[in-house]
C-alpha cells in the first residue's frame, strides 16, 4: 500500500511545505556530492546525527534534514508532498513552520528516551513527518487518501478514509513493531521518532482547534469518495 495522493485539498499554495521538502533534497545532495563514497557519507550522518548518548540542541534540528539514502529521502517526502499542504492551509505559513520543527523535536526526544543508550544517530525527518500526520488526523479525519495497492491479482488505486490510513500508520506500522520487535527488530527504523511526532502533532492540533478555520465544507461535500472507500 502506496500513498500517491489525498482529497479534498484546501485553497492556497503550501509555500512552506514546498520549501521543506526542496530543503530535505538539497542537503541530501549537498551531503552526497560533498563526500566521496558510503564511508564518508557515513561520517557526515554521524556528525549531523542526533546521537542519544550525546545529544545537542544543534544535532536535534539538524538531524531533521538528513537522510540514511534516496530511499528513505524518497518516502519521506513523498508523505510530507501529500500531508503537508492541508495542514500548511489550516495553521498558515509561520505556524505551520514552527509546528513542523516542534513536533520534529518532540520525535527526537521520544526516539532519545527510548535509545538512551545507544550512540546510533538518529536521521531523517520522519519525527516531524509523523507530527503532520498527527496534525491531519484531527484536522481531515474525512479526507480521502488514494493509495496504490499492490497484492498478487490486483493493481491499482483505492480511496480510503484518512483516518484509516493514519491509524494503521501510527498503530500497525509503528506501535506493533516499537513495543513487540524493538529497535533491533525494525531494521534501524525509529520508532520513538514516529510515535514522539505523531502524538505531539495530534495533542498539538487539539490544543489549537478553536483558533483555527475550519476546512472548507463545500470542498468536503463535493468529493465524490466522502462517504467511505472507493476503487478506481
């Protein structure tokens, strides 16, 4: 299962969330072209790391926009591209922005508490991905995620609630493996971080609720999926 895309989306132009995401790809390929071979790269992750036998407030935010490779890059970005804007619509550029790096840093401490010993460091920006998701999830529980299935006899694309695929994210994806495999078991995938961020992103989105606009209920009512799942 494949997320490709989401719906309704509110008005407006996620300046922000653009601007985020063209962050994240041009450290990578700064972090990549300034070194020369997987060793080097290595060293630099491990400088700009969150490390949590070590940690640093420089390390914390910077932490935030590296990544172990193209594909860990690639899926994190891919979920902040269809995430990111709605949440950007409902907070507005700056308070989008700060929730982003706050939730960001909540990861980053969960993720340290849970690894307290280790002197692995923790990279990527899934800490404060997984804080957009929590955002959404209070904010466009009604929306439609179109995700791509891959199983066996069947390709193509399904509408799922969004608040399906967020609890599968939060509960299968991560509260299963963090508390039932551990971080040996999760093949280096930060658990902590994703949990931290998501929690905070929701608890965050619930204390803000009654200051924001509400999402635009003709854009809810004209979508074409909202009364559950739909194939296409």
């Amino acid at each position: 299962m494949i997320p490709i895309g989401d719906e309704p989306n509110e008005p407006g132009t996620p300046v922000v969330n653009w601007l985020l995401i063209a962050a994240n790809v041009l450290v990578f390929a700064w972090a990549r072209l300034s070194t020369q071979g997987e060793e080097a790269y290595q060293v630099l992750v491990e400088r700009y790391g969150s490390v949590p036998v070590a940690p640093t407030l420089v390390t914390a935010f910077t932490s935030m926009f590296m990544h172990a490779g193209l594909g860990h890059l690639g899926g994190n970005m891919l979920y902040l591209w269809i995430f990111g804007d709605n949440v950007e619509a409902r907070l507005g550029h700056v308070g989008y922005l700060l929730a982003y790096l706050a939730t960001g840093l909540a990861g980053g401490l969960v993720d340290g508490f849970m690894r307290v010993d280790s002197a692995i460091p923790g990279v990527g920006a899934s800490g404060a991905i997984s804080g957009v998701l929590g955002m959404y999830l209070i904010g466009f529980p009604k929306n439609h995620v179109r995700v791509l299935m891959l199983v066996w006899w069947y390709m193509g694309v399904v509408h799922v609630p969004a608040w399906i695929v967020l609890v599968v994210y939060f509960v299968v994806q991560n509260v299963f493996p963090a508390f039932f495999m551990g971080q040996e078991g999760g093949g280096g995938v930060a658990y902590g971080a994703h949990l931290g961020g998501f929690a905070a992103g929701a608890l965050l989105f619930l204390a803000l609720l009654p200051w924001l606009r509400r999402p635009r209920a003709e854009l809810l009512e004209s979508s074409p999926y909202r009364g559950g799942w739909g194939y296409r």
